[in-house]
C-alpha cells in the first residue's frame, strides 16, 4: 500500500522494501520498511510501517512512543549517511490504527515524522482508489492493480 502511494501519488520512480542498512551485524538488523525516491523532486520518503490491526502497541503506551521515536532516529541516520545526494526527506509513519491518547499526543511532538495514521491512514487509501477508479492500465504494483480489478469490477 505506502509502495503504491509513494509510486503512484508522489511520484517515486524507486520503491525499495525491507532495507536493511549495508554492512551486517547488528546495523544490519535495523531494518527500513519502505523507501521511496523521487528524482524530479529531489525527495526520499523513508517510511516505518506498521499493520498492527488491534492498534500500535509494544508492551505499553510509552514502550510504544520510544520504539517509534528511535526506529525514526535510525530512519534520520540511514538518509544522513545513505540519501545524502537527496536535497529533501520525508520521514513518515503508516499505521492504519493507533490508539488516540498518550501515543499519538507524543508521536505528534516529533515534528520531523509525518504521521500517516487512523483516519489520515484511510484518506491516503481512498485517494488510491479514486485513481485505480480513474486508470485501467497496469502501474506494475500489485497492490494497486488489485484496487483497480475491485474499483472496476461489475454487478
């Protein structure tokens, strides 16, 4: 899904997931779920994702605010030493449901990370579907072929 949004609505022409910094040993364990490198912009987008269907949760509320602050200290770290030729980056947060309270309080005190959770999660979606609604060719993303065949199929 964040693949077929960077791809398709800003415009990536690089999608990489599951990037693991080079290197091995334990840097190599920090693993980055999805970069997205728009050329004509100058722009990565790295993005931690998180699929957590009952709510982003890591033992508790504030386990939950410092895993996501360091995973995006190591996202800043990667651009720093491995993005450097990118003029800008984005660093975002994809969760399709978080918990409103303690975490998403914290979480938006980190002005450097764009979250993209709850119902701004859902409007990113349905801006996919309005363009697989719009579009039959195929973008090579599955994801967003899979909207298009949902988006087109017929009674």
């Amino acid at each position: 899904m964040v693949g077929a949004y960077l791809q398709l609505i800003e415009e990536c022409v690089f999608i990489d997931y599951n990037i693991r910094p080079p290197g091995g040993g334990l840097h190599g364990l920090n693993e980055l779920d999805v970069i997205g490198l728009n050329f004509n912009s100058n722009t990565a987008f790295i993005c931690e994702v998180t699929t957590h269907i009952r709510g982003l949760l890591y033992q508790n509320n504030k386990e939950t605010v410092a895993r996501i602050k360091r995973k995006h200290q190591k996202q800043k770290e990667y651009a720093k030493k491995h993005l450097e030729n990118f003029q800008n980056h984005v660093f975002m947060l994809w969760s399709p449901v978080v918990p409103v309270g303690y975490i998403t309080e914290h979480l938006n005190e980190v002005n450097s990370l764009e979250l993209i959770i709850n119902g701004e999660y859902k409007r990113r979606i349905e801006e996919l579907k309005v363009l697989a609604r719009k579009t039959t060719h195929d973008a090579r993303n599955p994801f967003f072929r899979i909207l298009q065949i949902m988006e087109h199929m017929r009674d």
